[in-house]
C-alpha cells in the first residue's frame, strides 16, 4: 500500500519535470511565480495576501498542467487534424487563459497598493 503512495508521487513528480521541460508557458508561468514570490516576500505581504497568491498560482500551474495533458491526449487519438481535436485544445488553452487573468486580477489587488506607493511622490 504504501509503495503504491510512494508510486503514485513518483508519477505526478515525473508529470511536473514533463511539464517544464516540454512547455514554454509553464516555464514562463514558473518565472511569473517566482517574481511574485521575490514581490511578496519584498512587501510583506499578509497570511491572506500569500493564500490568495498561492492559490492563484496553483490554479494557473495546475490548469497548465491539465491543457498539456489533454494536448498529449489529443494529439495521441487524433494524430490527423480535426476540427473536434482543435477546439478541445482551444477551449483547455482558453482555460489557462482563464485562470492566468484570475491570478493577475488577484496579483493586481495584493501588489497594486504596494507599487503605487512606491511611485507616489
């Protein structure tokens, strides 16, 4: 049982190293996250500011990993293009989308305050 546990992490583990190696967008969603860590870490930011940064970059690096995934998938069943084939990997990207505006949205209200005092006179 826990060999499997173990296994089981393994896995995920070897998904994320895919991910970063094979998808550019997730490695500029990993840059994107280490600025907004250096950002928070530079503001002190509060425990519900770092939640909601946290969450927000999950959410991103998650979707991410979902689109690669059904990209791999779809590519695998339909190697000849379809239109069937374009819209599911549209609509996943479209998700990524979705999820990097939630997380700028969020990055704007925690750091916004921060920065135009910095910018103010």
């Amino acid at each position: 049982m826990l060999k499997k546990r173990i296994a089981s992490f393994v896995y995920a583990g070897r998904g994320v190293v895919t991910l970063l190696k094979t998808q550019t967008n997730a490695k500029i969603h990993l840059l994107a996250t280490v600025l907004v860590i250096i950002c928070g870490f530079a503001f002190g930011v509060t425990k519900t500011e770092w939640c909601l940064l946290t969450l927000s970059i999950g959410l991103v690096l998650a979707a991410e990993a979902l689109n690669t995934a059904i990209e791999f998938a779809v590519d695998l069943a339909s190697p000849e293009q379809h239109e069937l084939a374009k819209n599911a990997k549209d609509v996943a990207a479209g998700g990524v989308l979705l999820s990097a505006i939630a997380a700028a949205v969020v990055a704007l209200f925690v750091f916004g305050p921060h920065f135009w005092t910095l910018l103010s006179p």
